[in-house]
C-alpha cells in the first residue's frame, strides 16, 4: 500500500509539471483560438535563454528577468509577424502555422545559444523530504513538492490576474466574442500581444522546472506531447481543466507504468515497458468518447 | 494562344465529365507519363532514383492517402507515418508466412490491413472533432509504434523490432536495380493516384466534401456520417498502408519501428499544406518540395557561408536548415494558404489569355 501511495503522490506532482506545459496552450486557446503546438519548442527556447544568459555571467534572479522579457518579446513578434497576418483564415491553418514556428523555434534557440545539454540549478535539491519519510515511510521529493507549489502560485496569480484586473477582464471578453470584443473598444491585437507574452512567461516558469529537473536540452520540445493529453482530457479552453486534467494523467501514467507490463508480460511474455508514451493518450481517448469536450471544455453547439 | 479550349467541342456526357476536358492537358499528361516512364530511366543516375525519385512517388502516394482524409474529408489526422507503419510490417509478415503469395498481393494486404486499424482508430472520429480528433490520432500514432516494438512476433523477432524486406520477384524478373525498383512503384502510384482521382470525382468524394464542409448539414440532406468518415479513414489508410510497404521494400530496404516517427507524420502533413490541402496533384507537388527543399539547403547553405567567408558549423547548419524549413512552412501559410497547386491554377488561368490582356 505504502509502495502505491508513493507511486501515486510522485504521479501527482510530476502531472503539475504537465499542467504547466498545457497551461499554455489554454491561455493562447482561450484567447485567440489558437492551438500553438509551439508551446513545447517556447519552453525549450525559454530554459536555453535563462542558462544562456547565465552563462554570459549574469545571476540567476537576472537571467530569468532577461528571459522573460525574450519571451515576450518573442511572442509579440509571433503575433505581429505570423498571427496577425493569417487573421480569418481557418484554424487548421493556424495550427499548421504554429507547427512551422515549432521548427523555427527548434532551430533559432540552439542557433543562438548552442545545442549542447546543459544543467540548471534553481537552488532546490531533488531529494526525499526526511520528515514524511520518518512519519509515513513515503518518499516524496522536494523538488517536485516545491514545483507543485510554484505551479499552484502561478495558477492562482493567473485567476486573479484574469478576474480582477482591467486587462484580464478585456481578455475575458476576447475570448468570449472576437467581434463584440472590438466593436466595444477592446484592442484585440494589443490583448493578443500580451496573451502570448503570457504564455511566454507560463513557458519560461515551465522551462525553468523542466530544465532543473532533466537538464536544459532538445528533449524539452516533447514536453509539449505530454502535455496533449492533459488538453483534450481538460478541455481546451479551460484553466481548472488543465491542472485537474494533469494530475489524472500524471497519476494514471505512473500507475499504469507499474502495474500494467508485469500483466501483459504474464499474459504475452517478453517485456512490455515504456508504455507511459501511449498510455496518456489512449486515456484521455477513452475521456473524449464519453465526453467530446474534455472534463471542463465549453459545450460545442453546431448550429446549420 | 497555345492553351485555349477554344473550338473544342463537347458531343457526349463522357466526353463532358472526362478528368482532363482539354486537349492540350491530355497532350501534356501523355508527354508527363512518357517522360517518367520512359525519359527519366534513361537518363537519370543511380542517386537520382534511390534518393530522389523513389522516395518522392512514395511520400507522394502518402500525402495522397493523408489529403484524402484531411483535404477531402476534413479530418486532421497526425497519425499517417504509423498507418505505413502498419502496411510495411503487414506486408513484410504476409511475405514472410505465407509460402509464394506474390508480392504486389501483400503490398495490396498491406494497404488492406492499414485500412482495418484506420477503421479503428478513425472510430472516435464519429464523436470528437476538430483538434480533438487530431490529438487523438497521436495515440494511434504512439499506440502502434510501440505495439510493433513490443510484439516480437510482428517483426520475426529481430532485436529491436527491426525487419529486412524481401526480395521482390514479379514474374520470375527480380526488381534489384534502382531503376527497376523506380519503374514499380511509378507504376503502382499512377494507377492508385488515378484511382483517387476517380474516387474524389465520384459519389464517395462528394459525400466526404460534404462532411467536411459541415457535417450537421450533411447529415441532414442525408449522407450516413458514419459511413462516409469511416471510409474516409479506410482508404487513406489503405493509401498510406500501401506507401508505407513500398517505403520498406523498395526505398530504404529494412526498417525500425522508430522510424515511423512523429516526425514523419508531420512531414507528410507539410506536404499537403505545402502542395495545396484538397488536391491531388498538390500532394506530388508538395511531397517534391519537402523532399527537395533539404537537398537544395545542403547544397546551398555550405556555399553560401564559403563566399561571405563566415565560419559556420555543421551543427549551425542544420539548425539554419530546420530554422528555414519552419520560416518557410509559416511563409506559405500567409502567402499561399491554398497551397502550391492553386498557384499552377492560376498560372493556367493566365496561360488561357496569354499574351492577350483580356
């Protein structure tokens, strides 16, 4: 029961790192009916600059303040230059746009801060919390402890930012109706500027955890894979959909790692690992066909 | 002057619904097929065929099979590299099992089984839409290349799940050559790109035009949705199935499961964006271009750097390739969204006038 329980609670945490990928994807989503499949490659971009500016001799606290505003920066360019130019045309369209930026992105970030695997240290060590190893024999990292706590944070500020302030509210209001959105005066372009600056940011506090985790390499891109999943079994447009889809798909996909093989290998023989790359999806399959729109997505009503 | 329809007249329904209604189009569809039938093997060289040549009529026929699914019937599909996955494996296991089952039967098996996991996996197509849907064919994508990394028996029980495809004997004559081997799958493809193109003209091609453009509606005036979507599935499937067996047996000889990548799905998916989504000759259009595209970059980025005398790596170039690569895919988005085979409809629409204004 002890060994379950740990498998679980470390399935937990390690799905708040999905959420904080698919976190970016909803916000872009939600606002501009995006799907950005560049969200992977922005995490990517993002770890590589924080450790790129460090190593140009600058702290950490610096580094990440220098990262961010690429990040934004970046993201106002994306809208500026690929976004806005492809206004009205339809959504696969957008997506295969994104896609293309995916390949861009893959490219430019080691073009212009090297390609070679690098650590992060953020100042946490990855290692068992000695009090609830004492008390409960279970071990739980801190690492992924305090990564869930900033994850929570992030979350949190987020629905405040969405709820209470002027922009969040206007951002609101694009994502309900592009149209009645402008013919009141809200600066579509402008929101969609920040929004991806937002996602900028969700990217750049993912890529940091990531980074610290398993290293500042190309392997961050398949972040944006694991994270698909946790979209379509949330819902696309739906921020509690993103953390509550990732903590079903972190926890199941460390579940089903360990019970599931020993199974198949008693029923088939041979050796059946690895099983965490296709399992999320089959899952989050299974999900859709009881309902179509993930747990949280807004209700698609066809109209003729 | 020379492209007009002018004077030629139309005396029976045949001759009105023919797939090229104008001359001077079939003239230049006999000389196209003259040509790569009978021109290129003459002249073209050994690197030609086995790099250039073979692989772009396969990852045409494969973009064919995705175009059918995502141009015509609208469903977006990022799975179709496990779809060859599945042709080239049932194929091979075909060649393999059964005792003297000539090969162009398996490669059709191949295709035929494809079609069946296609069936599958486009089932939850009949619920979810849209980027659901195409979120959802990942899982076959991941689901399948594991299945045949995992089974032993699929690939013979060679490590790793890698097979050697066996020799292809038509008629006694063996296709060894690049040439021979070239001359095969040009024939294979023409006859399935003009069975698609029958196929996209006639009833199945318009009720899948139909959903695709709204499915309520559709269903309203009466096409079965669920019959419509699942052939659909079934014959890009078959397409890619059958691109796939061709892709192992007569281009890259053996192969892993791995290969089949993520990546190769979304190159195949490049294609049709690139070609024109919903056209069959902007699959052949667009597979040429993904295919060429490194190649010229290879050739050209070196020489480049060399005459503005800039000291660029081998790793900084592959970077500026893909960097390239994605800048363009974003380019012809914006600038083309109808892909590179609108670009020729409209190059004959001028040709129709030329040289005259009006």
């Amino acid at each position: 029961m002890q060994f379950f329980f740990e498998i679980l609670i470390g399935g937990l945490l390690s799905g708040v790192m999905y959420s904080l990928v698919a976190l970016g994807f909803v916000l872009i989503y939600k606002a501009s009916g995006v799907f950005n499949f560049a969200q992977g490659a922005m995490v990517y971009f993002a770890a590589l600059s924080v450790v790129g500016c460090m190593e140009k001799g600058a702290p950490l606290w610096l580094a990440l303040i220098l990262a961010f505003f690429i990040m934004l920066l970046f993201g106002m360019a994306t809208e500026k230059f690929v976004l806005r130019k492809m206004v009205n045309q339809t959504p696969i369209s957008l997506f295969m746009a994104t896609i293309g930026l995916t390949f861009f992105v893959e490219g430019f970030a080691p073009l212009v801060w090297g390609h070679s695997v690098r650590g992060l240290d953020i100042g946490i060590v990855d290692e068992p919390i000695e009090s609830v190893l004492d008390s409960l024999g279970i071990v739980v990292s801190r690492f992924d402890l305090v990564a869930a706590l900033i994850a929570g944070l992030l979350v949190t500020g987020l629905a405040l930012f969405f709820q209470y302030t002027r922009v969040g509210r206007a951002l609101r209001a694009v994502a309900d109706d592009h149209q009645a959105a402008l013919s009141i005066g809200i600066p579509l372009e402008r929101i969609w500027a920040i929004v991806w600056g937002v996602a900028g940011f969700v990217a750049l506090v993912a890529g940091m955890l990531w980074g610290a985790r398993n290293g500042v390499q190309f392997a961050l891109t398949f972040t944006a894979l694991k994270a698909l999943p946790v979209l379509i079994l949330g819902g696309f447009t739906s921020v509690p959909g993103a953390i509550v889809g990732g903590l079903i798909i972190g926890a199941s996909e460390k579940l089903a790692e360990v019970y599931i093989p020993p199974v198949m290998q008693a029923m088939f023989g041979g050796n059946f690992g690895g099983i965490e790359g296709w399992f999320p999806y089959v899952l989050a399959l299974l999900f859709l066909l009881v309902r179509p729109e993930g747990l949280f997505g807004e209700k698609h009503i066809d109209r003729v | 002057m020379f492209y007009r329809e002018a004077g030629q007249f139309k005396t029976s329904y045949g001759a009105d619904q023919q797939i090229l209604p104008i001359r001077q189009d079939r003239i230049g569809m006999v000389v196209l097929l003259a040509v790569a039938f009978l021109g290129v093997p003459m002249f073209a060289s050994e690197y030609w065929f086995s790099a250039i040549l073979i692989p772009f009529l396969i990852f045409a026929l494969a973009a064919l099979g995705l175009n059918i699914l995502t141009g015509y019937a609208g469903q977006l599909s990022l799975g179709s590299a496990a779809f060859m996955a599945v042709g080239a494996y049932a194929a091979y296991n075909f060649q393999l099992r059964i005792e003297g089952i000539p090969i162009l039967v398996s490669f059709l098996l191949g295709g035929v089984v494809a079609a069946g996991v296609g069936i599958l996996f486009g089932l939850p197509s009949l619920r979810i839409k849209g980027f659901y849907l195409a979120v959802a064919t990942l899982a076959a994508q991941f689901f399948i290349v594991w299945c045949l990394t995992k089974f032993p028996w699929l690939s013979n029980n060679s490590s790793s799940g890698v097979i050697s495809a066996q020799k292809i004997i038509i008629f006694g004559h063996e296709f060894n050559s690049p040439q021979d081997k070239y001359l095969l799958v040009l024939g294979i493809v023409v006859v399935l790109a003009l069975a698609a193109k029958n196929l996209v003209r006639g009833n199945v091609g318009r009720s899948w035009m139909a959903v695709r453009d709204m499915d309520v509606a559709a269903e309203v005036i009466g096409f079965r949705i669920m019959r419509t979507k699942l052939t659909a599935f079934a014959v890009s499937s078959f397409y890619c199935g059958v691109a796939g067996a061709l892709y192992a047996f007569c281009y890259l000889g053996s192969v892993e499961p791995d290969g089949f990548s993520l990546e190769l799905s979304f190159k195949i998916l490049f294609m049709i964006i690139i070609g024109g989504v919903g056209s069959i000759l902007g699959s052949f259009v667009g597979a040429a271009f993904i295919l060429l595209l490194p190649v010229l970059l290879d050739v050209l980025l070196p020489a480049l750097s060399e005459t503005l005398s800039l000291p660029v790596d081998g790793a900084s170039i592959s970077h500026i390739q893909t960097m390239i690569f994605g800048a363009l895919i974003m380019f012809f988005l914006i600038v083309e969204p109808h892909g590179l085979a609108r670009l020729w409809q409209i190059a004959k629409e001028k040709l129709r006038l030329w040289p005259f204004p009006h």
